[in-house]
C-alpha cells in the first residue's frame, strides 16, 4: 500500500502489481537532457505560433515522452497543448494526438492544484474530438489515451461539476459503444483500466454504477476482451486502490454502492473472473485499513458480502463441473478458476466454505500444476517430439503469476481444508491422492519417451511436477495433523497412513529437496501403520508386483524397454524399500514372500548403489525381523531366502553388489540365524569360494597387493576383512566350519598374503574379549601359522619334485583338504 499512495501514475502501478510487465517507467524512460527538452518545447511552440505540423515536432513529442518520469509540464505548456489540439488550422497527424493527451496527463497528475479554467478548456477540446470521431473510432491508442485523460479529470477536486459530468459521460460512452478498439491490444488495457479508476473516485455518483458496470462488463461483451489472469490482478488491485481511498476519505455512499452493485447483485453482463477479483480487491483493501469505530459496521458487511461473492462464483464453477479435477481445456473455465486461485491468495484470511477449497483444488490439479494434461500432449506425438505440444508454453506457464504464487495458494488451500467438514475434505484429499498416482503413471512414459530426445522439454515439465510434489507434502502434512488423532478410528487413521505412503512413493522422483515437512509427514504416518498389520500389509501390496517392474503393459510397444533406466519407477521402489523395514515386525512372512523378495533380489543387480543398498538393507531388516516370534514359517523363510541372497550378492560383487550392502546382510543372517543353521554354512562357503577365486586372480593381475595391504580396497582384501569378522559373529556350531575354510583359503595364498592375514588374525584374536572362544582360536591360530610355514617350505623344490610338504597347488584340489584338516 505504501507503494500504491506514491504512485502517480495508477496505470504503471496496475502493470507492475499485475506481473504483465517487468519494467516501470523510470526504465523504459530515456535520460532526455534538459537541453533537448527546452528545444522540444520551443518547436511545439513554433509549431502552434506557424501553424504547421511537421515531422520534427512528433519527434519533440516522443522527446518529451521518453522524459516522462523526470517531466514536469508546467501550466503554460499545458494551455500550449490545449491550444494545439483545439487549432482548426493545424493538420495534426493520427499518431500525434495520443501523446499529446499523454502530455496533458502527465500535466494533471503530476500539478499540485491545475487550473480548472484551462482543465474546462482541455475538457471541450477533447470532448470535440471524440464527437467529431477523430482518432475514437480508427485509432485504440487513441481510445484508451481518451479514456485514461477522461478519467484523470474527472477525479480532479478543484474541476466543476458539470466538466465532471461532462467527462463520465464521454467516459461511459467510449466503454459502452467503442470497446472493441483495445481488445487486440493488450498492452493498452491497463490506461483504459487507470481510466475506470480515476472516475470511480470521481465527486460525481450520478455514473458511479455505469462506470463499475463498464469495468465488470466489458470482458463479456461480443468481440470484446477475452479476459485474462492479468487482466484479472489489474482489476483486483484497481478495486483495492479504489476502496482504499473510499476507506480513508469515509465515503460510505460510494462504498455502499459499490457493494449494492457489485457484491450484493449477481448481474448476466457481469463476467465471473471480474467479479471475484473485485470482490477479492475490496478484501484486501479492508485488511490494509485501519477503519474507525464509525465506519466499523459498513466495512464489517462489507466484507461479508465480498466473501458471499466470491464463494457464489466458486459455487457456479462446482454446479456446472461434474469433475472437479478436470477442467478440460475450457479457457473460460482456466482464467476463472487461477482467478479465484489468485483472489484468495491475495486477500488474506478467508473464512472456510466448500466451494471455495473444492475450486482451489480444482486450479492446483488442473491449472497451477496441468501436469496430465501436459504429459497427456506430449504422448500424442510421435517419437518423443515435441509437436503434441509447444515448448514455449511450458516456459511461459513456469513464469506466470499463478505458478510463481503455487506456494502462497497452496497455504490457503490448507488452510480451507482444516476448516472444512469431513465429507469436503474426504473429497479433496481423494483428488490429490489420484493426482499422484496418474502423475507416476504419466511421467513414467513422458519420461522414457523424451530422455535423450527432448531434455529441455523433459525439464521444463520436471520443474513444475517439483512444485507440485511440495504442494502434496503440504497438504499431507495438514491431513496428518487433522486426521491421525484420537477423534477418528484407528481404521480411518490407518487409511490415511497408507494413502500417504502410497502417494508419497508416486512422487518420490520429484523429491530434490529436503523438507522438514516431508519428514514430519513421514515420521507420523509411519508411526501410525507400523503398529498395525493390517496397515503394513496394504501399503507393501500397493507395491508395483515382479511382472509390472520388469515387463510393464504400457510399455510392451517398446521393445528396447529395460527396467532399471526408469528412473520414475526407481525412485518409486526405493522408497518402499526404506519404508518397508520400518514395519517388517508387523509383515507377514507370506507377505514378504511373495510380494518383497522378488523385487527386493531384482533391485539387488541395481546399478545404482544406493537403491543396491536399500535392497540389502531390506533383507538385513527381514532376516532381523521376529526374534520375538514363534511363527516357523518365518524361520523356514530366513533360512530359504540365504540361498538365493548369496548366489546373487556374489555373482554381482565385485561390480554392481555393493561391498557394504552385502556385508550388512551377512553380518545379519549370522547374527539371526538359528545356530548350526545350513544357510550360514552354506553362506560361509560361499564366501570362502569367492575369496579363493578373487585372490587367485588378483595373484596374477596385482602380485604387489599385499605388499600395501592398509591402502588397498581389492574386492579379495574385502572378502578376506569380511570373513575375518565373522570368527567373532558366528556361532560355536559354525565357528569350527569357519576355521578350517580359512586355513584352507589361507594356506592357498602367496607368503605375503599369508602374513599379511596371519597378523591380522593375531591382532584380533589378541584383542577379544571372548572368553568361550578365545582359546580355540589361540589354537587354531597356532596351527594355521605352522600349516603356513609347512607349505612354504614345501613348496620351495623345483616344480615336480615329490616333497612331504603340501603344495598350494595341492590345497586348491578339495581330495587333499582332509588330509589339512586332520592337521588342524
């Protein structure tokens, strides 16, 4: 508002507060000398004193013009442009008049008292013109400068009553008869608008509802202006100018009259969009006010009737909408819904009504966020092109008004929603969960059909799918604190809990942030399921199944479709892989079964070690899962799932198996599995093989290797370092098992590498605390240091020599580990 008081000029200021332009005037005005402007007024001058217009002096106009935020016309000059308009002799060209009523404009603005004799004079000489059609009628420029300067004088205090009337009436006819003259040009519209306002506060009421008749009107008239969101924050904040000046002045006649004919009364010839942002303006007009005690009652009832309004307009949109989150292409239908969006922000606090929170549900899943409508677009053309739709829209809707306020609408939709009754609120919170579900469904093809065709586009389309993915957080965050509370049944509460996730799964590519919010949202909804079975279940179920991963129906056309490049469908099954562990307590082993451990061992050959390693961690938390439990089937299960775990963690490491993922699942089945279990025997061996192979590769390819043991990270050194560990973790049953692989596998290595383990080995066994085992492994560590001398020295003949020793090519043959093994 302090910006809005200073500003002379209320057509820059509808430009600036309505985003249609990005430049005020001060830049768009050159920096005229002084010189250059005296020289313009002394050829004006000429001009009237030879009657004569020449080319020059429409270039002295422009010069003045260009001046305009620095310009000041004094009176004298302003007589001289009166003078100059109003001379039969001269031939003024049609492109001249506009700046010279432009000037004229500037003159009554910028005066402190201008003269009314010469404003009386100005006003016959317009009037003649616009009688006489010059300029009304060919030229718009003309038009909207007329109305503008119409409208400046009218307003003016010192003007006589009757130029006053004078003016309004040429104003009120120009809208009503010449109005089509600006619809092509848009550019124009905030002077005529500046026009309307300047006449709105006008002394004379006599066409004080004409005039407010004009600026609701005009938008619907045949080949009128179409309207549009700009148009709309231009009508918004005019209203606020001119109810704030009503406010401050006290004019409660004029503020009744505006509320009996634009809030009380719904008229035909009023278009939707213009009413709400009039209403919408008169309430952000009283919270800007400071009223007195006097005005209390009028600015009290004011309010509640713009409130009426706009909730009345809303409610047309809901009557003749059966699909509230489907607007369809209807342009009407788009402009009015970002306006009541617009409106709402801007106005500060509304009180809650359904038609209000179903409409701004409406424009955030169709209008703010037209997400499946543009992948819609984008998947009717072929081959990834871009000709189903323009690039440039996408950008001009990412720098549109009501884009860039998708936060500030967001917040009031909440706020609706908390308010609402629960029939209202089941029903939004229904739309946005299917908004995130065919946003997956959507974006999963957009984006495989345009990676690395069209990425600009791609991006463009991600930027505002990002936005609306922290619009659904918002509301999720107001739905937990609504709903996951004593007042509901713990059903109901469950329902809510798993919607979210399920939600929250579909959008979790869009999640490139962190957000307080989002954790919030996902520490209370997990709390709330993970007590319940029931919950756990239906939310793991909604996990896409094997099949849809790996062969999905819509994308059977396309033949080169690999799982694991959809980063959508990725981003998806990683969060319910670090979900699903939060509530493996209350999961069935059925459950988990059937539909996690498919896709948890598909997601374990991920080449993505982050989603690599959430598989491994989910089979660390099942396998960890149900100590307290006496359900066998469970156990049966741990016991299976080892096999397969081992075989596919192996045949991918080193490589795509992340080496900290499947040491987590070893360390947890050893730990958790029964003792004696066959699947840690059988995970032992496997280990004991993998190391065996790795090291005797590694002994061609890096025989230095043990020479820099501390700085290596060699997949052998890993594996060894692994089964090292596992002397400590494994049970009594196993640990015999345990050593004697190792002192097979240790006797295989070059002396070096025996060394190298064998001092580890002591620092371990040195450091235990392990009073049951420790002097086992003293032991057996003795041994394996003798077994390792043994056959180093054995091995020291010339190749083929038939020595007692043990050969490390012998220990590699399985028939002679019985022989070692009576050793140990």
């Amino acid at each position: 508002m302090a910006r809005q008081a200073n500003t002379l000029f209320l057509e820059e200021w509808l430009r600036i507060s309505s985003g249609s332009s990005s430049n005020t005037s001060a830049e768009q005005s050159s920096s005229s000398s002084a010189r250059a402007i005296i020289q313009a007024w002394a050829e004006l001058r000429d001009c009237h004193q030879h009657q004569s217009f020449e080319p020059h002096h429409f270039q002295s106009l422009k010069i003045l013009l260009d001046a305009r935020t620095s310009l000041h016309v004094a009176e004298p000059q302003a007589k001289l442009l009166v003078s100059i308009l109003s001379s039969t002799n001269l031939v003024i060209p049609l492109e001249a008049y506009p700046l010279l009523l432009r000037l004229l404009y500037i003159w009554v603005r910028k005066s402190f008292r201008p003269s009314s004799a010469l404003i009386d004079s100005a006003v016959e000489t317009l009037s003649h013109l616009l009688a006489t059609g010059l300029g009304s009628k060919k030229s718009p420029e003309f038009f909207s400068e007329g109305v503008l300067l119409l409208g400046a004088f009218s307003s003016v205090p010192s003007v006589s009553e009757s130029s006053k009337t004078v003016c309004l009436e040429l104003l009120c006819r120009l809208l009503e008869d010449e109005y089509r003259l600006v619809s092509p040009f848009g550019g124009l519209i905030p002077d005529v608008l500046a026009g309307i306002g300047y006449a709105l506060c006008s002394s004379v009421i006599v066409y004080y509802a004409r005039t407010l008749n004009a600026l609701l009107g005009i938008w619907g008239r045949e080949d009128g202006l179409p309207g549009s969101v700009s148009h709309g924050l231009m009508i918004l904040h005019l209203v606020e100018w001119v109810m704030s000046s009503f406010i401050k002045s006290r004019s409660q006649d004029k503020l009744q009259i505006f509320s009996k004919e634009t809030l009380d009364t719904s008229r035909k010839d009023h278009v939707p969009f213009a009413v709400v942002m009039a209403a919408a303006g008169v309430l952000r007009a009283l919270n800007r006010s400071a009223p007195s005690q006097q005005g209390l009652q009028i600015l009290s009832s004011l309010r509640i009737s713009a409130e009426n309004r706009i909730e009345s307009v809303a409610q047309y949109f809901i009557s003749k909408s059966r699909d509230y989150d489907n607007s369809g292409d209807d342009y009407a239908t788009s402009i009015l819904l970002q306006c009541i969006s617009l409106a709402l922000a801007r106005s500060g606090s509304v009180s809650s009504r359904p038609p209000l929170l179903l409409s701004l549900a409406s424009a955030l899943l169709t209008e703010i966020f037209p997400l499946r409508r543009l992948h819609a677009r984008i998947l009717e053309s072929t081959h990834g092109s871009s000709g189903g739709l323009e690039p440039g829209k996408i950008k001009e809707h990412l720098s549109s008004v009501t884009f860039k306020e998708a936060g500030a609408i967001s917040s009031v939709f909440c706020s609706q929603y908390i308010s609402a009754d629960d029939e209202n609120k089941m029903i939004v919170e229904n739309m946005i969960w299917r908004f995130c579900q065919e946003l997956y469904s959507g974006h999963r093809k957009v984006a495989f059909l345009l990676h690395g065709k069209a990425d600009e586009l791609l991006e463009d389309v991600e930027k505002i799918a990002e936005s609306a993915f922290l619009m659904v957080v918002v509301f999720a965050l107001a739905v937990t604190k609504q709903k996951l509370n004593s007042k509901f049944s713990t059903e109901s509460q469950m329902e809510t809990s798993v919607l979210i996730l399920v939600s929250f799964s579909c959008l979790e590519y869009f999640r490139r942030m962190r957000l307080s919010e989002y954790m919030d949202t996902i520490r209370g909804v997990v709390v709330s399921a993970q007590e319940n079975e029931t919950a756990c279940v239906s939310f793991v179920e909604s996990m896409p199944t094997y099949v849809d991963l790996t062969n999905p129906q819509e994308f059977q056309q396309k033949v080169d479709y690999i799982w694991f490049k959809d980063e959508v469908q990725t981003a998806r099954i990683l969060f319910y892989l670090r979900v699903i562990p939060t509530c493996i307590e209350r999961l069935p082993g059925s459950v988990f079964s059937r539909v996690v451990a498919p896709t948890m061992f598909l997601y374990m050959g991920h080449p993505n070690g982050k989603v690599a390693r959430a598989s491994h961690s989910m089979f660390a938390a099942f396998i960890s899962s149900g100590k307290d439990s006496n359900e066998n089937e469970r156990s049966l299960l741990k016991e299976q799932l080892v096999f397969y775990y081992m075989q596919r963690s192996l045949a991918g490491f080193p490589g795509i198996t992340p080496f900290e993922g499947m040491a987590s699942g070893v360390a947890a089945l050893v730990r958790n599995l029964p003792a004696g279990s066959p699947a840690t025997f059988y995970c032992i061996n496997s280990l004991v093989e993998k190391a065996s192979k790795l090291c005797t590769d590694i002994a061609t390819q890096k025989p230095d290797m043990w020479k820099n043991w501390e700085g290596e990270s060699e997949p052998c050194k890993k594996i060894l370092e692994l089964l090292l560990r596992l002397i400590s973790l494994v049970d009594i049953q196993v640990l015999p098992d345990l050593m004697k692989l190792l002192a097979q596998l240790l006797v295989e290595l070059p002396k070096e590498g025996q060394n190298v383990v064998l001092n580890e080995l002591y620092a371990q066994v040195a450091e235990s605390d392990d009073v049951t085992r420790k002097p086992t492994l003293v032991s057996w560590l003795q041994s394996v240091s003798y077994l390792c001398s043994q056959s180093t020295s054995g091995s020291a003949p010339s190749k083929g020599t038939g020595g007692e020793g043990t050969s490390a090519s012998s220990l590699r043959d399985p028939s002679n580990w019985n022989g070692i093994n009576a050793r140990l």
